[in-house]
C-alpha cells in the first residue's frame, strides 16, 4: 500500500533522479523511495541511540559493564 507525501527537493536533486531513473529504466519513485527507506533506517537508528544517551544522562538507564553484558548475552 502506498500514500503521497509531497517533498520539496532541489532543482538538482530532481535532475539527478530523473537521470538515474532513465540511466536505469526505473521509475523517479523508485529511487526516492528506496532513499526514504535507507535514510529512515539510519535515522531511527540515530535518534534511539541519541534518546538512550539522554536517558542515561538522566539516571534512567542503567549502564553495564562488559562482564555484565557478556553475562546478559550468556557468554
């Protein structure tokens, strides 16, 4: 199922798509999707990690050391 979202990009960067859809016989579509999800990967990635280290910082996650981790791991 998809939706639309409407995106604002640079003149170039819709260039750029449009050369590779043609270089590759694919659709514009094609690509940006796959960009949104590679990028919405490493972003979701990025942020839990950052959010993990605020709640650290605030004394609400609770650190291990590596033979505490390795226990947790079974090890």
């Amino acid at each position: 199922m998809t939706a639309t979202m409407t995106v604002r990009p640079s003149q170039e960067i819709q260039d750029r798509y449009a050369a590779l859809a043609r270089a590759t016989g694919r659709s514009r579509s094609f690509y940006v999707n796959k960009a949104l999800e590679d990028s919405i990967d490493e972003l979701e990635e990025v942020y839990g990690v950052l959010h993990d280290l605020e709640e650290y910082r605030a004394g609400r996650l609770k650190a291990l050391s590596a033979d505490e981790a390795r226990a947790a791991c079974g090890l």
